[in-house]
C-alpha cells in the first residue's frame, strides 16, 4: 500500500521472504535478481550488487548497514561511497544522524516494519537541511536525497540498504519506489539467506575444529546457546554444576555469575575489549573439578559484515597441571608456536581459522599451567610427546 505524506513518501505492505507470492520481476531486473542471489551466498558481490540496485533506481551510491537505534553505532558495506566517509562517520556522524538515534529505542522497535521509505517521510527536507548531519557528512559526499529501503531487525539493530541521490536531481518518486518494491521481498530474501548462511557457518566451523569427543557449547554475541557437541549435551545431562536457562548457560549454586561475566567479556562489542579466560567449578558428591574454558570464536566465512562476536565455550575435567592432556589440535598449533609459526601460519598448515589457533594455544597453555606462550613451549618440550 503506498502512503502519502506531506514530505515524502513512504511504501509499506512489502513481500515477507517468505512470501511467494511476490511480484514477478520484471524482463530489466532478471540481471540484477542473478547477481542478488549470487551475493547471498557469496558476500563479496554485494557491492556490484548494490550498484546494479542503485542504477535501476537512478541512484548514485548505496549504503547496506547494519545500524543500532539507540545510538547509530554499526557498520556497513559501501558502494560509490568514499570508505573515508566510514571512518567519519564511526567517530563523530553516528551520533547525529537523525535517522538511526531513536528518542525511544524500545518503542521504535515495537513499531518497525519492513517498509520502504524516502529521506522526506521521515523529516521535511528543511529541517534536515538545518542539520549539521546533513550539511557536514550529506553535502560534501553530494547526497541530497535517498531512499532507505528496511531489510531485517535484531534487537535495536537495523539492516538497510540506502540509495543516494545527489543535488540537483528530483527525489525518489513514485515510480522508483514502485520498482523497490517490487524487489524488496527478493532484496530480504537473498539479505536473509547471508545471515543465516553466516551464523551457520560460524557453528560449524568452531564444533567442527572442537575436536571429536569435546563438550563444547556455542553462544551469540549477547550469550545465547546456538550449538552444542553431543559431549556438551551429555555433560548437561549427567551433572548439576552447569545447566542451561532461559537459553543461556548457567552455572547453578554461583552467585558471583562469574561464568556469564567472563561469557560477556569474549563477547564485547569493541574487538579491543574481548578477552578470553577460564574458570574451576568444584565437583560435587566426590567428582573431579571441572575447568571452564571461555573463548572468543568469529569465522568470517559467508559475513557480509563483520561477524557479530560470538563465544566458545569448553569444559573438561580438570586435570593435574603435572599430568596435562593436551588434544591433538592443542598439541599441533603448540607444536607450531615452537616452529616460530605465526597463528595466521599455523591456521594455513591446519586448515583452521586464525581465531581458532589462538582458542587451542590458549587451552595449551593453561592445561600446562604455564604463564605465557613462551613458557607453554618450554614446558610441552620438556614433556616430550605430551599424553592426550
């Protein structure tokens, strides 16, 4: 249903992904649905995707972010956008930008849906034009209008893609916006299949590189359960010191919530902030301690952004530090470290990603129960062939 409004337009009542019944392409955008659904499953093409988009609309640049509601914060792929303008934006623009910092985040979110609107719908063009948003970070990029075309909604995280239009052209009208929607459900869909083939490619890859016999647990960045080993699910079922509630994982008879501390620490939203640790849980009724081992985990495999900070989490029974039982992975990326390799290095002879070899050096390290890598080395070389 298209609406009007005194300043713009707004379209809503877009096609659901899974919708489909959508609105048959047109003969001029079969090229463009290619390319879109090539870009679903191979990230690097949605810049030429986005082009292609931006020219059957008559735009300029385009803009596919990923931008928080409550202060504008994320991050984006760019096409005929100057990267510079990223970097601004990151430092000072986000939060100003009056379309991404919502008075009331909660009640933003409630009313969101997946609609396709222009600049104008959202804030009359004189008062935007009043903005130092759009004086100092529009204007010297020579945008002057744009439509922004809704994907997807996590929590306060908004997916879009925007069309630029510089100054000195009409804006977005009716016939571009019905050309969009005819697309959008194709545009969500493809966006979807991105996401989904992300995170799971994240899973699979921590689980896979766990090691066959390991209770390993996988978590999102705000500390969800995603996967688990059939190790973890049997430890959860066999004792009482971990659990899992309201989806996350718990360690029952802890006040501290030491666990969910060191689990939001791996997860930090700043990439400096992340950082890895571990915990002894004392056994109950005569059982061995056992070690909780919390580990930062982001595969870039199928990521049209940045991956979203997500968390490994391992527990085994603590052993004796004289008697270390490193796992074959342990033992080969320590190996390595002793080879002068690099943790790119070793990820290229192992076949694992840089993340993962720094997880099992780590884990190593302290099973060693040695205070740096350094010192991980010596002892795994005065041991010889360490047991497993």
């Amino acid at each position: 249903m298209a609406q009007d409004r005194s300043h713009g337009v707004a379209w809503a009542g877009s096609a659901s992904p899974d919708d489909e019944t959508a609105a048959v392409p047109h003969a001029q955008d079969e090229g463009f649905l290619d390319l879109l659904y090539g870009a679903a499953v191979e990230p690097g093409l949605w810049p030429r995707a986005m082009e292609t988009f931006a020219d059957l609309l008559g735009g300029s640049g385009a803009w596919l972010s990923r931008l928080s509601v409550a202060d504008g914060s994320g991050e984006g792929v760019l096409a005929r956008i100057d990267p510079h303008m990223a970097t601004l934006y990151a430092e000072h623009y986000a939060g100003i930008n009056p379309f991404s910092n919502a008075p009331d985040p909660g009640a933003f979110m409630a009313a969101w849906t997946p609609t396709i609107l222009t600049d104008e719908a959202w804030m009359p063009k004189a008062d935007l034009a009043r903005r130092e948003y759009y004086n100092d970070f529009m204007r010297p990029q020579d945008i002057h209008s744009f439509m922004i075309v809704r994907l997807a909604a996590h929590g306060f995280d908004v997916s879009s893609l925007t069309i630029n239009r510089p100054r000195g052209r009409e804006p977005f009208g009716h016939a571009e916006l019905a050309q969009a929607q005819r697309l959008h459900g194709h545009l969500r869909r493809a966006f979807r299949m991105t996401e989904r083939l992300a995170s799971s490619g994240l899973a699979d890859d921590d689980l896979e590189n766990a090691g066959a016999g390991a209770a390993v647990f996988v978590l999102d960045g705000d500390g969800r359960l995603q996967r688990m080993t059939p190790a973890a699910e049997a430890l959860l079922a066999d004792r009482d010191d971990l659990s899992v509630a309201g989806g996350r994982l718990a360690t029952p008879g802890d006040p501290s919530g030491r666990l969910e501390g060191l689990i939001a620490a791996a997860a930090a939203r700043a990439p400096a902030a992340r950082r890895d640790a571990s915990l002894v849980r004392a056994g109950a009724e005569g059982r061995p301690p056992r070690s909780i081992d919390v580990a930062r985990a982001r595969s870039e495999r199928l990521a049209v952004f940045r991956q979203r900070p997500a968390v490994i989490v391992t527990c085994a029974e603590s052993v004796a530090d004289d008697d270390p039982r490193l796992t074959s992975r342990e033992r080969d990326a320590l190996t390595w470290v002793a080879e002068g390799k690099s943790d790119w290095e070793i990820g290229v002879i192992l076949g694992l990603s840089e993340t993962t070899v720094r997880f099992h050096v780590d884990n190593a390290r302290r099973k060693l129960g040695a205070v740096n890598r350094v010192h991980a080395v010596a002892k795994l070389l005065a041991a010889g062939s360490p047991r497993r």
